[in-house]
C-alpha cells in the first residue's frame, strides 16, 4: 500500500492498494450451467435474471387527478437498510427533510421463503401501524391475488389501508415533487432543465450497473453472467471517466442519479464483489468513484441509512442458492469516513489526515 497524490485524471488523493495488475479473459462456455435459480419465474431458459416489474404503481398528487392527495402524516414507507432499491426511497426522504410527513419502518433484513418479515432487532422493527408480520400481508391486502415476489420499498396509504406504490424510480419524484409542500425545496434532485439527460443516463444506470450487478450474480448460465459482468465493468470504467472531471455526474449539482448509483457502489466491495462474482476489479481500484462514494456518504443524513450488518447478512444468509452455508464473511474492512477535501471547480482534491 503506497500513499499516493492525485492519480491522473483523478479528483481525489488517498491511500490506495496496488490495482489489479491482470484481467484474465474466461472464454465464454458454450453451454448452460445447470444452476438453481434464486428466482425461478425471473430467469429466462439461457441463464438471465428477468427482473419482474413492480405491481403497485398509484401516484400521491397535489391536483387531485388521483385517489392519493399529498398529505402529511398519511403515508407510511416500508424498507429495507439491505436493499438497494428501498434505500435509496429512504436517502430522498432524509435528504427533502420529509421525516415529519412521512413515517418509515425497516424490515428484518434476513429474508426467507416468507418474505421480508417484522421483528424486532438491531436496527429493524416489529411493524407499528398494522402489526404485520410479513409485508406480503400488505401485498394481499391490496391485492387478495398477488402471486409475485414481495419487495420492498413499499409506500403505505394508512387512510385506505392499501399499497400506494412499490416502484423505488415513483417514490423518488414523488418525495422531490409531490410533497414539496413538506419537504425541504432547496434541494431538487429532478431539476427540468437537465431532465432529458438525466433519464438518459439513470437508464443506463439501471440497465449496466443497479442492475446490472443482480444480472451478473442470479446468472444461471456461463454466457448469462460473462455478458452481465462485462457490461458492469465497462460502465464502471465509463463513470469512472466522467468522474475524472466532475465532482457529481452532472458536475456540481447532486441529482437523483447520483444516489442510484450510490446505493450501488456503497454496496459493492462487501458483497458484489464476491457474492455476486463482479470480481473484475472494487471500487476501492477506481480512485475517482472511491472518492465519489466517500464524498456522498459523507453527506447530511447518508450514513444512517446504511447498515454493512443488514446489507452482508440479507445477501449471503438470503441467496441460499448462491451461498448454501449461509456464512457471511467478516471482511472487508471498509471505512467511509475518512475526510476527504474535495473541489467542484477543479479534478484535484487531497485527503485530510
């Protein structure tokens, strides 16, 4: 390990390991693995993960166009702090200040045949409001026929006693939009004028990377995995060039796919990297998305939503078919809190020891 300056082309200085001085190419294996799924109705007959869409997708307005006005203290979010898509529902509540609108319960994060489940432990909970205790009863009491998978997050209408919306991309605009009435309006994670690219590039986003680390690891074939893999890492080796001469993804405004990608990177290292075999490189190898990750982990009311204990416990003790032992490792020591002094004007920046 050497203390280093800027890397070229790099807005951050820390200590870094030796970066991988190889990638060995594995030749695609011209034949199907015979792999158990994780989830059988989402895999496709050659090996890849299908993700189901999401079934709940009512909307909270302020015109009245829908059954769900924008009501403080009527809404109540369920997630998970292991989740990627459910935290990053529970970043846009912190960061638009809407703790006092809208109330939030966390699940256990060992998921089993059951689903997510209410019990009380270290940073998760019995359920307050309905006294659940599986959100699939939140599922079947919207929908008595509900056959998918139960995710979360989940936005709960207390006044009917139904699921509003499980769409974490709907619940986002929804907490910057429609409850600005509650919410903390100097922070716009939508801004209009940079709306088109920012769907452009949070497409991509889902598409290579949030997802795109579920395709590699629920992979049931060879071809499945290498294709998903791949395009991982040439979306991290893009982002981490457009990183090189930006503080965030569109230079000095935090928007929305800022946190998408987040909830990803802070992921990675301790689980994604192994679990799910993304094991090209870590994030810790690419100096520019490290500091990246650590200079919006650092942010006001970030770190509280992350929980390395529920995130390495939910997928190695969960994914009982790409971890049969359940044994969830004790490493890697990751700190994100080492300050960092960072510069929106110029790509230099320097730790502070």
């Amino acid at each position: 390990m050497a203390l280093c300056a800027s890397s070229p082309g790099s807005r951050y200085a820390f200590f870094s390991v030796d970066s991988l001085a190889e990638v060995v190419r594995v030749e695609n294996l011209n034949f199907v693995m015979p792999a158990k799924p994780q989830f059988p109705d989402e895999q496709s007959e050659e090996g890849d993960f299908e993700r189901q869409e999401d079934a709940f997708r009512e909307w909270v307005s302020t015109d009245g166009s829908t059954p769900y006005p924008a009501v403080g203290d009527r809404y109540h979010l369920y997630v998970s702090l292991a989740c990627p898509w459910a935290s990053r529902t529970l970043i846009v509540r912190n960061l638009k200040r809407l703790q006092p609108a809208i109330g939030v319960t966390v699940t256990d994060p060992v998921r089993d045949e059951r689903g997510w489940a209410f019990r009380d432990g270290p940073g998760y909970s019995t359920d307050p409001l309905n006294g659940f205790a599986f959100l699939a009863e939140a599922y079947t009491a919207t929908d008595p026929g509900y056959h998918g998978r139960v995710t979360v997050p989940v936005l709960w209408d207390k006044q009917s006693k139904k699921i509003v919306n499980n769409s974490e991309d709907d619940l986002c605009r929804m907490f910057n939009d429609a409850f600005a009435a509650f919410a903390d309006q100097e922070i716009d994670l939508f801004p209009k004028d940079l709306e088109a690219e920012h769907a452009q590039l949070s497409a991509f986003l889902y598409d290579d990377v949030n997802n795109g680390v579920y395709k590699a690891g629920f992979a049931t074939s060879q071809q499945a995995y290498e294709k998903a893999c791949r395009a991982l890492f040439v979306a991290l080796d893009q982002l981490e060039g457009r990183l090189s001469t930006r503080r965030y993804l569109f230079g000095k405004c935090l928007m929305e796919a800022d946190w998408r990608l987040f909830c990803t990177l802070v992921r990675f290292d301790a689980v994604y990297h192994g679990h799910f075999k993304c094991n090209v490189r870590r994030i810790l190898d690419y100096p520019n998305l490290q500091g990246y990750l650590l200079d919006l982990y650092q942010q006001p009311g970030i770190a509280e939503t992350v929980n390395l204990d529920h995130i390495k416990r939910h997928y190695y003790v969960t994914h009982d078919d790409i971890n049969p032992t359940r044994i969830v490792p004790i490493g890697p020591v990751l700190d994100f809190t080492r300050p960092m002094a960072v510069s929106d004007d110029k790509p230099e920046a320097a730790l502070l020891h």
